[in-house]
C-alpha cells in the first residue's frame, strides 16, 4: 500500500495511491491514516494538472537522523566508521515534498544532497527490540538529507547545516509494503547519476537503527529516521535538479534555488 498526501487547492488530503496502466489515480482517504484506519471515501483524483503532492508525512516532533551509515561514504568525508549509530535531529520545519524547491540559505555556499531511505514511525515506540521494530514501522519513504557542508565543519556540530527550512525533502508517498533489506538508493543531478548504493551496505540496518533510537527517545507517530546515505555525495547550486530514489518507492525530485 502507498500512502500519499497532496492537495488541489485546498486543505492537505490523504489518499492511496493507485496504478492503473501509465495513468497515477488517489484513491481519496477520509482521515490521517496515522491515527485511523485507511477508509477510502470513494473520491478518486488522478495525478497530474492541479494536483500537487505534499511531503507524506509532517513529523509530529522530530526527525532522527544517522551519520556516516555506509562504509563508503563515512570514507570519503574523511573519518571513521561509527562504532554505534551516528545521531542528530533535523525539525519538521525542513520538510517540503516533491518538486518543492531547495531555497540555499545566506550562509552557506557549499551544499550537498545525500539520498536516503527514509523509515516512518507507526505508533509510540520506547524501548523495543531489534526482533519487535518492524511492528512499529508504517512504511518507508525517500528522503534527501541536504547538507551545508561550510556551516558543517565551521560549527562543529550539525543543527545549522542540516537544518535549514527546505534541507528535508521527503516523498513521493510512503510505501508500507517496501522490505528495506536490499534495495537501491541513488541520487542524479540535472540527469547524472551520482550515487548508486544498496541498503545491505548500511552498517546499522532498519530494525537496529529503530531500536537503538527507542532507548534514548520515545519515538512518536509520524516520526521519521533518515538511516544514511551512501558514497558519491556532492555539491549542488541554484538552478539544478535533484532527484534521490530508493529502488521500488519512487524518486523524490526538486529544484534548487538561491533568492537573488
């Protein structure tokens, strides 16, 4: 099942997203399906003209992020591979959803995409077990983590690099059915192909990544963990086009911008 988020105009809707042939349909949901059962009202849009997808999910309070999460990319910025999971937050203030622009800030001329699986969190989640994890797991969506790579070593820590308004696009819907084992997560800029990596490379997989952050925090619906990108980052600049996609989900794609 895809669970999408999108509007017409109007006030943000829920809906199911359905495949018929080359067409895209959103089967209308009368509700969050965070807090409710799925229940389809019968309404059907079909995707295209006047209908605008939204970030899938607004996190309630946080997004828990996860650094130097691949071999390869820990090694090519230059340190070394974390011997526990690699934390920071980004706030929900980051988040935009697809073809929603990356505005660069003032402060920053050296920003980066990273392409990441994205894991939803279902219900409140303190404590659980590796083997308990996938029970509190809604689903899983694309997720960019951009990054001011100058803020980045010039601070120290990562609160201003990674958390700048528009560093965290997500979409384009939240996939319940995607098993994250092994699947592939790359990245293109204005076509290219800059990364191409696969989830069995992460050295913290899915369900140990959720149960690690559950003892530190409660974890909350609607919560999101981004769980690292692989090698092949770089920079972006105003007037490109990035799209990141994880194998089977879909590509998230947005423009980038500096207001002159």
């Amino acid at each position: 099942m895809r669970i999408a988020r999108f509007t017409t105009g109007d006030d943000p809707r829920f809906a199911l997203v359905q495949q018929e042939g080359d067409k895209t349909f959103l089967a209308v949901l009368g509700g969050d399906p965070l807090y409710m059962p799925a229940m389809p009202t019968g309404e059907r849009v079909e995707l295209g003209d006047g209908v605008r997808l939204l970030a899938p999910v607004i996190p309630r309070s946080k997004v828990v992020a996860v650094g130097k999460n691949y071999v390869d990319h820990a090694k090519e910025m230059g340190g070394e591979v974390p011997s526990s999971p690699l934390l920071f937050f980004k706030p929900n203030t980051s988040v935009v959803g697809p073809d929603d622009p990356v505005v660069l800030p003032d402060f920053t001329q050296e920003v980066s995409y990273e392409a990441e699986l994205a894991v939803v969190i279902s219900k409140v989640c303190k404590d659980v077990t590796p083997e308990n994890a996938r029970s509190y797991i809604l689903g899983y969506t694309v997720a960019n983590d951009v990054t001011a790579r100058d803020a980045q070593r010039v601070d120290g820590q990562w609160a201003r690099a990674k958390g700048f308004d528009t560093s965290c696009p997500l979409g384009p819907w939240i996939d319940t059915d995607l098993n994250p084992e092994d699947v592939g997560v790359r990245s293109r800029v204005n076509g290219e192909l800059r990364q191409d990596g696969r989830t069995r490379d992460m050295v913290f997989d899915v369900p140990f990544l959720v149960s690690y952050i559950s003892e530190a925090m409660t974890l909350l619906p609607g919560d999101v963990i981004l769980t690292g990108t692989p090698a092949g980052v770089g920079r972006i600049d105003h007037g490109d086009r990035v799209e990141c996609e994880v194998e089977g989900l879909g590509v998230l794609a947005n423009p980038v911008m500096r207001r002159r």
